[in-house]
C-alpha cells in the first residue's frame, strides 16, 4: 500500500472534520448512524469486489465514500442511512462505463435516497466559520498533496462559482456581506475539492474536464 497515496490525507481529513463536527459543532448525525454507514460502506465495497471477482479489496474509496455520506446525509432512521450506504458503494460497481464512475458515488447515494424517501436531507447550514475555514485550509493542502492532478477541474467549478454567486448580488444589488455568507459552506469545499475532482468520475482528458 502506497503511503504516500492521496486518499490517505483524503481520508484523514474528512475522519476530523466529522469528529469535530460531532464533538463541537453538533452535527445533526448519530454516532450510531455514523458508525453504520461507514460499516456498511466497507461491508458493501468487500461484498462487491468478490462479487465482480476484483484482485482484492482496497477499503479507502469506501471510507471517502462513507464519510462523505456521514458529512452530508442526514436523516432520523437507521435504516435509511445503511440503505444509502449501500447505494453509495454499489454504485460504484454498477454504474459504469469504459471502468469510470458516472456519477460521483455519494452524490449519486444522497439524491437517491432523497427520490426514494421523505426521511433525507442535506444540511448545509451546520459548518461554523472557524470549521469552513480550517477545511479550506486543509483542502488547498490536498491540491498539492495529489499534486494537482485534478486541480483544472476543481479551479475551474469554484471560480465560475464564485463569479456566479457575486455577479448575482451584484446584480440584485445586494450587500457584500451575501455572497461571502454563501460561501461559506463546507459543503460547497467538500463537493468541490473531493468529489467533482475524483478521477474515477471526471474525464481523462484536461478539455472534458474543464
């Protein structure tokens, strides 16, 4: 195994900001629900790589995948949080074309369940200041850690987002203050800096990427 491999500082970051979610920002997700998801996220990546027959299993896309989800999904019911676990991770083997992901895994995993159930939401409102801006940090560390690999995609969508969301206040009219409020969101970073730039789901070539 590869110590230097991105995922590992992937992994690292997004196990601390959930446990500094849960110890101080009060994320609206159980410890039990959490625990669920990411165990059925590993239960489900072995499931499938013995059912597709893969050379072995390697648990660290589940553990990107399973975080991701405790960081974002939020529901009340055990079950639904173990079932869009499963989603998450089976996506993954079943929606695929020439070995690429369609979709991003636990982006495709939350707007499922949020089709198949009433009992699904996303909270965007939960990240505090001190929280958006220690994982900014942390995520343009991971821009030099996977030596920009996929850094013209994740450039490109925050800067056009950005210009979208300050050209809308400005042409509203609406104070300064607005557009800086937006974003700050960590769940904006974390779809930015660790989902629309998995190589497994953008294109190969710079140009399809961008």
């Amino acid at each position: 195994m590869n110590i230097q491999d991105p995922r590992h500082y992937q992994i690292a970051v997004l196990a601390s900001l959930l446990l500094y979610g849960l110890v101080r920002l009060d994320f609206e997700i159980s410890p039990e629900n959490a625990i669920a998801i990411l165990g059925t996220a590993l239960l489900t990546q072995y499931v499938c790589t013995r059912a597709w027959k893969l050379a072995r299993f390697d648990p660290r896309s589940a553990w990107i995948s399973g975080l991701s989800l405790c960081l974002l999904l939020r529901t009340n019911s055990l079950g639904v949080a173990i079932v869009a676990s499963v989603i998450t991770i089976a996506s993954k083997f079943v929606v695929r074309v020439n070995g690429k992901h369609v979709f991003n895994p636990t982006n495709f995993g939350i707007v499922s369940m949020i089709l198949l159930s009433d009992q699904v939401w996303v909270s965007p409102g939960q990240w505090g200041n001190a929280a958006v801006f220690g994982f900014l940090m942390a995520c343009l560390g991971g821009l030099v850690v996977n030596r920009a690999a996929r850094s013209d995609v994740t450039i490109v969508f925050i800067s056009c987002t950005v210009a979208l969301i300050f050209g809308r206040s400005v042409w509203l009219g609406e104070p300064m203050a607005i557009p800086f409020h937006r974003l700050e969101n960590g769940a904006l970073l974390l779809f930015t800096f660790f989902m629309i730039s998995d190589p497994k789901t953008t294109p190969n070539s710079r140009a399809g990427r961008i």
